[in-house]
C-alpha cells in the first residue's frame, strides 16, 4: 500500500513471495501444487501506475493488479487479503490537522510550514491526526485481512526519547519552511501564503504506534524494531543535494498546487541546497 512507482515495491514483493514460498516448501512435503500469488498495488488515483505497470520485473512469480485510493478507507472485498505490506507511505497524513490552519485556533502554525519546532498545541494536533489517520487504515485492514493474516508497517519515524525538532527529516523540513518564508521576505509569495501551507507528514515514535495499535484493538502486535539509519559516505555537498532531491520528489505537487506560479521551484530548492 502507497507503492509509489517501482522499484523499491518489487523487492519488497519479491522478498515476501520468496519468504512464503520458503515457508510453504518447508512445511510442504509434497510440492506438486506451489501457492499462486496475486499482488495488489495500491496507491492514490493520481500515482503513476502506467510508470509501474511498464517497469515490472518481467521474471516474476506473481500476477499483479492496480488498486487506486486511500488506504485510509476500504479497498479490498472482506477476507481478502492474507499479507498487506506498507513502506515509506503511513507517515503522510489523510489531511493536514484542521485547526493547524484556523488562525482563531492556539494550534495555528503562523511563519511555520511544518509541526517540528512548533508550539505544543500544534505538534499535538498533528500527533492526534496521526492516530486518527493509523486507527482507520487498521479498521480497513482489519475486514480485508483474513483471521491470521499479517500486516508489515515500515515508517520512518523517532525514537521515543527523540524530540520532534531533533529529528534529521524534521529540520530539514523547517528548513524548506524558512525558505519559503524569505522567499515572502522577497515579495516573491506572500507571508499568509506560507502560513496556509503545511506539510500532511507526521514522524511517530515506536511508543506512538504501539498505543494505537494496542487502542485499534483489532490485531495483535508481533514484532517492532527501530532499524537504524545507514551511514552514508557521501560528502557534505552530495547530501545536501540528495536531500534536497528527496524532498522536492515528494512535496513538488503539494508546493505547486498551493502556490501555483509563484515560486520557481528550481529557485526554492537552490536555496534549500
Ligand atoms: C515515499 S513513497 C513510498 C514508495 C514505496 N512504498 C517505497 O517504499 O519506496 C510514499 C507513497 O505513498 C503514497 N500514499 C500516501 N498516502 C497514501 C494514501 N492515503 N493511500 C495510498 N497511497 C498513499 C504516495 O502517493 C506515495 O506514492
């Protein structure tokens, strides 16, 4: 769910059609008839999939299908799915919070594009959406998935002891926020323009995702590690200019439709660089 284009979502198909087919052959004596596999890739209406459709390992051992929408709702028939699979997609959120963008609310987010260095009103507005957002994709997934099924989550997210404004992704989407707001400084947009924008992302911690889980009632908390960052080798130059690639993929679409014409998005990136 939320597999985005390829290609990172056929190893993780790949992996878990070979750990089953594994599993199957070791409990299996008599492997005349090996399972058949369907594997359904989810993701909003608007992805690519004829980008993904067209990159599909052509050796695979599975049939595939295309299934557009939220995950936040049902997409699936009941009892249908036995293994459900999600990476990199759980943290954006169904909506930015509402009161984050009501100027009468104390969780207003002014001169600020994103929760991490915010007031505590407005971290916690994001936190709650965040459980929210989690208890419905779980309520979904709880009539699709079959009794014993599974659900893999990966997210990137803090440890427990980390603050929000500690958080690697998290500064550096304060700092897209403090571009934007010289780029008002510069009349290029306006400040009010910036305040109306915040970035539907939320970083959770393990004891976050445990308690919504736990609250969700509807399954069972088998395995959850923090799995630590690789370290890269790369100069100081080069990932700046990765993060900042990294970024601009996935918020170019959002800055776009709320500023339309206004930012020259080579412009705000340069200076994010
Ligand atoms: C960063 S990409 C991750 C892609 C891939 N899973 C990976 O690990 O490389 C996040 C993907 O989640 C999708 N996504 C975000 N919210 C979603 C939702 N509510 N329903 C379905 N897909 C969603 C986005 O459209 C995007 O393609």
């Amino acid at each position: 769910m939320g597999c985005s284009v390829g290609p990172n979502t056929f190893v993780a198909v790949q992996n878990i059609v070979e750990a089953v087919l594994n599993k199957y052959q070791n409990l299996v004596h008599d492997h005349s008839g090996l399972p058949e596999f369907l594997v359904f890739l989810n993701d909003h209406a608007l992805n690519d999939f004829n980008t993904l459709f067209t990159s599909l390992p052509p050796d695979r051992n599975y049939y595939i299908a295309g299934v557009p929408g939220s995950f936040h709702g049902r997409l699936f028939p009941a009892d249908s799915l036995h293994i459900v699979h999600t990476s990199y997609a759980l943290q954006w959120l169904s909506q930015v919070p509402e009161e984050v963008e009501d100027v009468s609310s104390p969780a207003w987010n002014k001169g600020r594009v994103y929760y991490s260095s915010a007031g505590d009103q407005t971290v916690k507005a994001y936190e709650d959406q965040f459980a929210r957002d989690l208890d419905c994709f779980l309520h979904a997934r709880a009539k699709e998935v079959v009794c014993g099924g599974l659900i893999m989550i990966l997210v990137p997210g803090r440890l427990n002891t980390t603050p929000h404004d500690r958080v690697f992704s998290n500064i550096s989407y304060d700092i897209l926020g403090s571009c934007l707001m010289d780029m008002a400084k510069m009349g290029i947009t306006s400040e009010e323009k910036v305040d109306s924008f915040n970035i539907p992302i939320y970083f959770s911690s393990p004891r976050e995702l445990e308690a919504t889980v736990e609250k969700n009632g509807y399954f069972s908390l088998e395995r959850l590690e923090c799995l630590p960052l690789k370290k890269s080798q790369d100069t100081i130059q080069q990932k700046a200019r990765a993060v900042s690639y990294h970024i601009r993929a996935g918020l170019e679409f959002l800055l776009k439709e709320h500023f339309g014409n206004e930012i020259i998005m080579d412009e705000l990136f340069d200076s994010f660089q």
